[in-house]
C-alpha cells in the first residue's frame, strides 16, 4: 500500500499534469473505450498513465529522462514494473509534440484495438 505522501503527490500530479500528457490525454487517451488511469500510484511509483486492463503503463519523457541517471532510473523502474506483470511504454515529448497520431496508432496496436 502506497504512503500518503505518494498518495497526496499523484493527486497533486493528476491536477497539474505536463502539457504534452495533458494533449496525450486530452488528445486521444480520454476517448478511448478502456479505463485510462492519470498519475497512478503501483508500489513505489507513480506512472503518468495506466491502462488497467491491459497492465499497460504509458510514460511521457521529458529531456531530463534521456540523461545518464534518467536512463538508469527508468530502467530500473521498468524493470520492477515488468516484473508485476506491466508493460511500459515511453513516449517523448517531442513525440507527443510532432508525431500524436503516430503515437495514437502505436498504443491502438500494443492495445489491440488496431
């Protein structure tokens, strides 16, 4: 069970979501026929997006996840996540940013619902 620290910080996440995970959201997570999860808490962590149903975590990655510790961190993070049965998916920003639709497709096939 997540403390409530953890707890208190999803919520707060959840209410000032990034410009690229709210167009992410807002822009095609929001209409999907599935449960979409905002700021979730699993164990330890807090993922930007969860789709229950299919234990997908969906992570959009700022420039700060593309350096040595940010690459290191994330993996381990995945790893852990892997290993209660997630997949993890990253997007970046610049992805959400120039490529949305692509993007939309990729999630509709690890979904699929394509």
């Amino acid at each position: 069970m997540p403390d409530k620290r953890t707890r208190t910080l999803a919520k707060t996440m959840r209410r000032r979501m990034t410009k690229y995970e709210y167009r992410l959201y807002a822009g095609f997570l929001s209409s999907l026929p599935v449960t979409v999860c905002r700021q979730k808490v699993i164990g330890d962590y807090i993922v930007d997006f969860l789709i229950p149903s299919a234990k997908l975590v969906i992570e959009v990655d700022g420039s700060q996840h593309y350096s040595e510790k940010g690459l290191e961190s994330d993996a381990r993070r995945d790893d852990d996540l892997r290993l209660q049965g997630y997949s993890v998916v990253h997007y970046s920003n610049l992805d959400i940013a120039g490529n949305l639709e692509g993007v939309a497709e990729d999630i509709l096939i690890r979904l699929g619902m394509n």
